[in-house]
C-alpha cells in the first residue's frame, strides 16, 4: 500500500501541484510525507515546537503577497486547523 497524501502540506498548506512536487517533505526511507520539505525533513518536523499560530505568522507573508494580509489570515486560520498537524 503506497502513500496516499492530500494534495498540501499537512503542516503549512502549501499545494503540491504539478509546479511544487519537488517540495514534498521526505521520511527517514526517503518516501514522500505528507508534508512539504520546509516543515518535514528526514522523517523529523524542522520546527517539532511550532504552534499553529507560529505557522500562521511564518506563511502570512507568503500568502499576502497574493491575496493580502487580512484575506490571507482569514484564509490560514480557516484552513491550518484542518490539517493533519493541526487537527488533534
């Protein structure tokens, strides 16, 4: 049974579309996680500490680029608690 993973980072939201595929997160057996590699590295988070409110700081710069600040806050704090990292 191979991974199946949802089509972004389960970490931060970024999409694994066909332009970020080379972004994919790596396990210790070298398989793809369900995370991107700037959260997951090596089967280990780069941040373990991280809140959800610290990926929300870290990826509102990225994301207001393209939308702007107060769309892209809304649209994290919709979205991160959904993620497997987040939704415990």
């Amino acid at each position: 049974m191979g991974n199946v993973h949802k089509p972004y980072c389960q970490s931060c939201g970024l999409s694994f579309d066909d332009a970020h595929q080379d972004l994919i997160g790596k396990e210790k057996n070298g398989s793809n996680s369900p995370y991107c590699m700037y959260c997951y590295q090596n089967g280990e988070f780069t941040d373990p500490d991280a809140t959800m409110a610290d990926m929300i700081e870290k990826g509102l710069p990225h994301l207001a680029e393209k939308i702007g600040e107060e769309e892209a806050r809304a649209e994290l704090y919709r979205v991160l608690p959904t993620l497997a990292r987040w939704a415990r």
